[in-house]
C-alpha cells in the first residue's frame, strides 16, 4: 500500500467514524459531551476501520 493509498484509507476511517457518532449524536444516543471512555471508542473505532479484527 502506497502513502497516498494509507491516507486515503485513514481519511475515509474518519469521516465513517465522525459520520456515525454525528448520527448518534442527532437520534440522541450520546451526549456532545466527550470524556476519555468515549475518546478510547472512537479511537477504537477507526483502527478497527482500519485493521479489523479476525472474523469481521
């Protein structure tokens, strides 16, 4: 995988990641409020986007 290929990858990861927590934050489903424990998920959440783990 080339650099460009990698940021792409990263860039799209984020914008999922920021697309569903929006969603989330619009049904009502979480606060706009971050702590730490929501800043591990979303971290979480795009490495995951990223690198899924075996048997996605």
């Amino acid at each position: 995988m080339t650099e460009h290929q990698f940021t792409n990858k990263l860039v799209d990861a984020l914008r999922e990641v920021a697309a569903a927590l929006e969603r989330a934050v619009e049904a009502g489903e979480r606060s706009r409020q971050i702590d730490a424990d929501d800043l591990i998920e979303t971290l979480l959440s795009v490495a995951d986007r990223l690198d899924p783990p075996a048997g996605w």
